[in-house]
C-alpha cells in the first residue's frame, strides 16, 4: 500500500505496478486507459470525544462555527465540499491542524482538543475501535470512493470481489 497524488499513482497503475488505486475521486479523462468505478459514498460525520460532542452536538451544525476542528489538506474532495459547506453558511471553524491522512486526524482528534470529519459509513467501526462519537451529520457533504483499474487479463480476485462489493452497497444508496 503506498500513499502519492493521483496523478504519480495512475502512472504507475499504466505500468501495472499496482493492480488498482484507491481514490476519493475519478480518474481524469487525460488518464485515458483507466477505469474508475464507484465503489462507496457517504455522506459526513464530525466525529470527537464524548467531552466535544456534549459541547457541539446540541447546537449542531451551526456549532461548527469556531469550532475546533481537525481537517483534510485543501488538496483532497472532502477538505474542498467542507470549506464550501462553512463558506455557504458563514462559519469560520478553528482549524487546529491538516491531515492527508485519515489515521493521523483521528489519532489528534482522541486527545480531546478537537473534531475532525470523515465519511459517516465509519462510524461504527469509530465506536468499536476509539472512544469518539459522533457529534453531527452533514447529509449535504459528500464522500465519493473510487477504485481505479486498468484493463489486463486477467483481474485478481479480491479486486473482483471488491468491486462487486461496490456495486452492490451503491445499489442501495
């Protein structure tokens, strides 16, 4: 598993270095031998300790408003749809700190100074896993999950059943 900007990832993926890429959004129509398909979407959860939830659940969402906050890096989709969601309603969240990654924003967010957001189908994994809750939903945010192939001859099998997977689970959406 590597983590790199899309565009060195499907460089590779042209190469049949990895058999996909892993994405919160599709490949470009520049990237003219791939295939993404959708494999998950969700919509938003801040999430936090029970301390934060308790303080910014009630008022939930205009809470956000200089609230302690724990975001994506303004190069990722998520990050993009928040600052859009805070621009449209007016409210100027504290940003503690940026994150690329997932892991990272939840780990600073178990020490209780702030909340970060992440797509609301992991919520209950969160529960089993940490001691975070979540403090509000954002139906109007979205998540978009995206596995991006190129064609080869033949498909390796967890990617088959990853995808069907996919399909199945948007299927209900």
């Amino acid at each position: 598993v590597h983590e790199h900007d899309l565009d060195k990832m499907l460089r590779e993926l042209a190469a049949y270095r990895p058999d996909l890429v892993l994405s919160e959004r599709p490949a470009p129509p520049s990237a003219k031998d791939c295939f993404s398909h959708e494999i998950a979407m969700s919509d938003v959860t801040f999430f936090g300790t029970e301390e934060l939830a308790a303080k910014y659940g009630p008022g939930f969402p205009e809470s956000l408003d200089q609230a302690p906050l724990f975001l994506p890096t303004e190069n990722l989709a998520l990050r993009r749809a928040l600052d859009q969601y805070f621009q449209t309603n007016g409210w100027k969240p504290k940003v503690l700190g940026e994150f690329e990654d997932l892991a990272l924003s939840l780990a600073f967010a178990l020490t209780g100074q702030g909340m970060f957001a992440s797509a609301s189908l992991i919520e209950s994994e969160l529960r089993r896993q940490t001691r975070l809750v979540p403090v509000g939903r954002v139906p109007s945010v979205q998540e978009h999950f995206f596995a991006i192939t190129v064609p080869r001859k033949r498909a390796h099998p967890v990617l088959e059943k990853l995808l069907e997977r996919g399909q199945k689970e948007l299927a209900k959406v």
